[in-house]
C-alpha cells in the first residue's frame, strides 16, 4: 500500500532529492501526507514533529503496542540556556537502559590543549 501511495507522489513532481525525502519520509513514518510535498512549509514540520512525538510516547510506554513507523523524537529538551537535559521522567531509555544525554570523558589527553576550556 505504502509502496503505491509513494509511485503516485513521486509521479507529480521531479528531481531525485524530492524523490528520496518522499521515500524516506513514507519508509519512517509509515504513511505519505499531501504536507511532505513542502518540506519548508510550517505544516509539515509540525507534522512531522507530531508523529515522531506519538512514537516516543507509543516507544517509552509500559504497554507494547505496534508502531506504525519508526520516526521517533530524540527525548530531549533545550531550556533557553541551550542547556540540553533528558525529557521529564526518562533519564535513562526504556530499553536498553543508556543515558539519554550521554556522558562526557573527563579523561582531555585525547582532546587538543590549545582553545580548549571546561
């Protein structure tokens, strides 16, 4: 079904750049939305958004349910700062357990001294 909806999108515009956003949108969300034809547009960013919102949420829930894509947000937010901090409640994956904001190597001897501050 995906794979006739994307032969019909892909039939009323050119160019290969269009040609693989539009696959690779309808491989990672699952489906092919008229908004994806405008990938500036303030509409799709905001679709997209949703839908990789709604699979974190569908992702970290206790339930296992199947997804409909695999488009997920990365579970972070940045405060005015610019300081980035794991969302509220997930500091740790749901799966695999892994730091969500990572960790940074005190160890510097791998890093060049010169412009360097912590």
């Amino acid at each position: 079904m995906v794979l006739l909806r994307f032969h019909h999108a892909l039939s009323g515009r050119g160019g290969g750049g269009y040609g693989y956003r539009m696959s690779l949108w309808a491989e990672h969300t699952g489906v092919l939305e008229e908004c994806f034809k405008q990938p500036e547009s303030l509409e799709c960013v905001r679709r997209l958004r949703s839908m990789s919102e709604l699979n974190w949420r569908q992702y970290a829930a206790d339930d296992v349910t199947e997804m409909k894509g695999h488009l997920l947000m990365y579970p972070v937010e940045v405060d005015r700062t610019v300081k980035v901090k794991p969302l509220h409640g997930y500091d740790t994956f749901p799966d695999a357990g892994g730091n969500i904001t990572g960790t940074f190597p005190l160890d510097l001897k791998n890093f060049p001294q010169k412009n360097f501050t912590v």
